[in-house]
C-alpha cells in the first residue's frame, strides 16, 4: 500500500522464497535511483544496498543489483564507482522518464500526477515545483551520461540502454560501451541491436499476455524471428515458465528454444560466464520441472549453487 513499508531485509527473504518456487536461481533487482524524493530516492537507493549487503550470504538465490539510473539524477553520479566496484557488481540501465514527464506535463496529461506525487511522498504542487526544478539542469545531464559511462567501462560494468525508440538512440549508447537493449520501443531499434549482434530483452508477462500492456511492442512474434534474445521476469515471476509454455504451444518451439531464452542467454548478457548451462565446472543451478499434458511448467525443485532452496510436493523425484 502507499505510504507502508517494511523492513527490507524482510522483504528480501519473502523475494527469495519467491524466486526459488519459481525456479529462479539468479536475480537482478531492479532499483530505481529518481531525483524523486521517496522509495526512488538517493537515500533509499543506498539504504537498500547497505540492507542486501546485511542480507545476502543468508539468501537462496543469488540477489544482485540493476542500477536503474534516472539520468536527470546528476547527485548520484559521484557514488557510481564505488557502486560499479561492489561485490557482487551491479548492472546499470540509462533510464529517461523525465523527458516523458516533461512532455506530459507541457500538454496538459496530467492524469498521473497524483499518483506521482503520492509515491514521492510530497503535494501534486510540490511535485511539480521540484520538477521544474530538475527540468532546469536538464543542460547537464548529457556530459552526466558520458561521466558514468566511462566510470561504468574503466570497471567492466555489464550497462543497458532502457526504452529506446529511435534508431539514433541505440547508436548513440553503443558509442558508450552499451551493448544490452532492453525493453526497445520500436522494431527499428530491435532490428539495429540485433544487426550489432546485441542482446534484446523483453518481458516474459508481454509474451504470457499476448501482448504489451503499454502499447509497446509484442515480444512473442520477436522471439519467433529471433529478434528477442532474452526474457525477463519483469514485474510477475510466474511469466517465465508461463511464456515457455505459450512459446511451445502457439509457436511450436523446443524447450531448448524457450529455455535458452530464461537461462543462457541472460546469463550471457549480463556476463556470468559461470551459469545458464549445466557444465561441469559451472555453478550447480538446477531446475526439476515437470511439463503437463497442456506443455505449462511446474516447478518441483530447485537447486541453486548445489543447495536445495526448493521442494514442491513430489518427493519422489528424489527417491
């Protein structure tokens, strides 16, 4: 609910069991660094890698860390390579949402606003004053991109470039060092990372629903042309195994095909070389699951770095 919070080192273990019942060994938070005041603050940014620090040798599953930056954040720039030089590294993704707030809020399309402000925790006023504000700066956000850029190559930083629409723009984060694409908005962009044998991510709940719930492009005929490289959980976890099981049916691919998508190919984006295959000399991430007469995945257990984080209710796969 807005406005409550719990402890996150609580929220963490819950998260955890989640990801093991779905048979996710490996993860990456996506946290959201706004100049908006809140749960997208600076402060909760560092609050909540201090808590996973405190927190992740007692976890299941491996928790890592999206920085997803809100590029008109310029205080956050000079905590960026101490971020980049933490164990374990997180990835980032350049965001820029506030360039779609600005052009919302020129013409009027304020439909949102209240909810904006009630997550920032301040008046509807008050949140477009500091916007106004941030709007201001928006002059030296450019040479703060090419700052954290070049912080995020000098320490082999895995970067992604989020919502990109036009062609130029993909071009233009390639020229940063930044090879991932995710969530592009347009199918010249997609066809541009893929020319570039770049990774594409898209969202396994857009597969699951037939669709993109924002309009945005449709990920399962992508897949199916090779265009999408990489599904992600997004915002339901369930959606991995469910996209495998519509892939299977609707486009008749193998379950090495829809497998790969969840587990190699992320793995290979993000550059953990040491998972997303069953090797020896690799981490033992191992899921049991079971494929019903209607191809949909159960998950029975899951394995992650040889530990057994868990077991549905077929014990008798390990008799």
């Amino acid at each position: 609910r807005p406005g409550v919070h719990f402890d996150i080192a609580l929220a963490l273990q819950d998260t955890d069991r989640q990801l093991a019942a779905n048979g996710i060994t490996t993860c990456y938070h996506g946290l959201t660094l706004s100049w908006e005041p809140g749960l997208r603050s600076l402060q909760s940014g560092h609050e909540f890698f201090a808590a996973l620090a405190d927190t992740r040798a007692q976890l299941g599953c491996d928790h890592r860390v999206q920085i997803r930056w809100e590029t008109f954040l310029l205080e956050a720039v000079e905590f960026m390579d101490g971020w980049f030089g933490g164990e374990p590294q997180p990835v980032l993704a350049f965001n820029d949402h506030t360039t779609s707030t600005a052009n919302k809020l020129a013409d009027g399309s304020h439909r949102k606003l209240n909810e904006w402000a009630e997550r920032a925790g301040i008046s509807a006023d008050e949140y477009v004053s500091l916007f106004n504000d941030i709007w201001s700066r928006r002059g030296e956000v450019p040479a703060a991109i090419d700052k954290v850029a070049a912080c995020a190559r000098d320490n082999g930083t895995v970067m992604l470039s989020h919502d990109d629409r036009l062609r130029c723009e993909r071009l233009h984060y390639r020229g940063l060092g930044v090879d991932v694409c995710e969530f592009p908005m347009s199918r010249e962009v997609v066809e541009e990372a893929r020319h570039a044998d770049e990774h594409t991510v898209l969202g396994a709940p857009n597969v699951v629903r037939g669709g993109s719930h924002n309009g945005a492009l449709a990920a399962a005929p992508l897949v199916q042309e090779g265009l999408c490289t990489v599904l992600a959980s997004d915002y339901y976890y369930p959606a991995l195994s469910a996209a495998q099981a519509r892939l299977m049916t609707e486009y008749d691919r193998s379950v090495s095909d829809v497998w790969h998508l969840v587990s190699a190919a992320p793995a290979d984006a993000m550059r953990l070389a040491n998972r997303g295959r069953i090797e020896i000399g690799l981490r033992a991430d191992i899921v049991l699951a079971r494929l019903d007469e209607h191809r949909r995945f159960h998950i029975e257990a899951t394995i992650a770095n040889g530990r057994l984080v868990h077991l549905g209710g077929h014990e008798r796969l390990f008799c």
